[in-house]
C-alpha cells in the first residue's frame, strides 16, 4: 500500500502531466460521474487534455449534466497520468483495471474507507462524497468553479449525501455545497431529476421489490432481492434500482438493510446500508468494502445460501 498524499502533493504531481485519462467505477452512480466530469472540466480550463472512460454507460437520469457522450469505455492511444475517481479498489474500474495496473503514472482520488491506495499516488479522504475531494483539489489547483462545474460536483455531493438526508452530512459538506449554489449549481434542478422522477418500468420493478421485503433477527435486518426475472417482467435496468436500499432501511425497525441483485449465474450484487451498525466490515467478510454506513460486496452461490451467509455474518455483529 502506496502512502496518502496532501492536497498541496497530489495537486503538484498531478500538475506535472499534460494529459489525462480519467477513469470512474462501474455502473457509475451520480458522484462517480459528477466527479470525474468535474475533473475533467476543470483540467481543460487551465489548458490540460484530459477524457474520461467508464467500463458502463452513464445513467440517462444524469442527462441534464451533459455530460453522458463524454465517456467512453475503450482507451485509446496514451495518456501523460491515468487517474482513478471514486473507486476503493483498482477492481472497481472493471476491465478498464487492466490498462490502469499497467501503468507508471498513476492517481487514485477517492473518499472510502475501504480504499486500498493501489495507485502511484493516492489522495484519499473520508468526505461525505469524492466530489468534495474533487473540488479542494481543483481549489488548490486554481480552477475556477463555473456553473457546468458545480453541477457535476454537487450532483455527487447530493447523490452521496442521499439529498442531504444521511449521516454522512458535515458541515464541510454544506459549506462546500453553499458555495457550488453560488457559483451556479442548480439544487432543486438535481433534486428533481436524481430523486423524484422515474420511469413507470422502474415503478414496476420497485412494487415488486418492495413487496417481498424479507426480515431476520427480530427485524433488525431487511433483505430486498432482485432478480433477472423482475428486471424482464419490469423491463427495468440496474440503474433502477438505486435508492430501493433506501426505502428498506427506512422501516423503524430496521437497523440493517441489504439489497441483492441478480447479475449473472449464481452471482449477486449485494449492497448494505446501516443505521448504526459498520456495514463496511460486514462487506469486507466477503472481499468488499465502502463506507461505514454504506457498502457492497459481490457474493456467488445460489440464491438462499446468499442469503443464509449475509444473515449469518449480520448476526455476528448486530
């Protein structure tokens, strides 16, 4: 494990490349986007080239930034510095690691705890989102914040933060978010399109995950499942399903919520979401990680043994 930089480090390492590739997580989620987006934008206005890849498209909810035909999901020629966005793990960059580990000048930006500093240089702080991170280092660096900008580092900041609703929220989160409000960023804007509206396929598919919740250890856990089967029926994505963790873990009973999503034979994304109780070293039994609060895990088996082994490791520790 490579040391974690400061901020004055990394800005002056990074300052030394002409050109970036800029690369987030699978199945990016609204601060992967809006961080590496950021990123990229504020490279390009001090005279940098800079572009950004995804092993997975960008989510059409995120079309108001922009910013979806921007990424591509094949790197071609070669780049001065590849940098890493919001990944805790080279793993988390999908096939998009291959080239990535086979680089010598490497950065890794990133706010989990679970991070492992897998690159050359790592800068990694515990905000509430990476897009915090993001805007310091564009601050240190000198960029100035313009409207595109704060949109793309305040949709990470509010997809993270849950709108603001999660524990997660600090003062340092607010205070970033009330000058990205002054330099543009649009809350009601992203509000509405990250968290209100929805297709009538993904309602389809929340109806039948909500409606099959299941519950363990006096109710303290709740465990949603989705299938390839409902995603059919449905004809609903994966994109859908963020936020349905949520709504489970909402229940006043519920201390632990778990979602587990199909994604292919005999494998299952499993996402934790935690009132109290560190969900990161849950997912950690299982070789992930995250946040204390929030994080995930691939686990393979049949579905029920899935099950029986997530319940068996909550029950370890609730």
């Amino acid at each position: 494990m490579n040391k974690n930089l400061k901020i004055s480090e990394i800005k002056d390492e990074l300052l030394k490349s002409s050109s970036f590739a800029i690369i987030c997580h699978t199945r990016p989620d609204g601060d992967a986007i809006g961080s590496s987006s950021a990123l990229k934008k504020g490279l390009i206005s001090i005279g940098k080239r800079a572009d950004v890849f995804c092993e997975d498209p960008v989510p059409e909810k995120f079309s108001y930034l922009g910013v979806i035909n921007d990424y591509s999901s094949e790197i071609k020629g070669e780049y001065d510095a590849y940098v890493a966005v919001d990944c805790a793990d080279e793993a988390r960059l999908g096939f998009l690691s291959e080239i990535f580990c086979k680089k010598r000048n490497t950065f890794n930006i990133d706010h989990h705890v679970s991070n492992t500093r897998y690159a050359k240089f790592n800068y990694v702080f515990d905000n509430s989102s990476n897009a915090e991170n993001i805007y310091d280092l564009l601050k240190a660096i000198g960029v100035n914040i313009t409207k595109d900008i704060a949109m793309c580092l305040m949709t990470g900041i509010c997809t993270d933060t849950g709108n603001f609703s999660h524990k997660n929220v600090t003062e340092r989160s607010l205070s970033v978010s009330s000058d990205l409000v002054k330099c543009g960023a649009d809350l009601n804007l992203i509000y509405n399109e990250t968290f209100v509206k929805q297709s009538k396929n993904r309602a389809k598919l929340f109806s039948m995950f909500s409606g099959n919740l299941r519950y363990f250890l006096d109710d303290r856990l709740c465990i949603g499942i989705i299938t390839k089967e409902m995603f059919d029926k449905s004809g609903a994505g994966r994109d859908d399903t963020e936020g349905f963790i949520d709504f489970a873990l909402s229940i006043d009973c519920v201390g632990v919520a778990v979602s587990v999503m199909e994604v292919g034979d005999k494998k299952y994304k499993i996402s934790f979401r935690s009132k109290e109780l560190d969900v990161n070293e849950i997912a950690g039994v299982f070789g992930g990680g995250g946040h204390v609060l929030a994080s995930g895990c691939m686990i393979c088996g049949y579905l029920e043994d899935v099950i029986d082994r997530i319940v068996f490791a909550v029950k370890q520790r609730i």
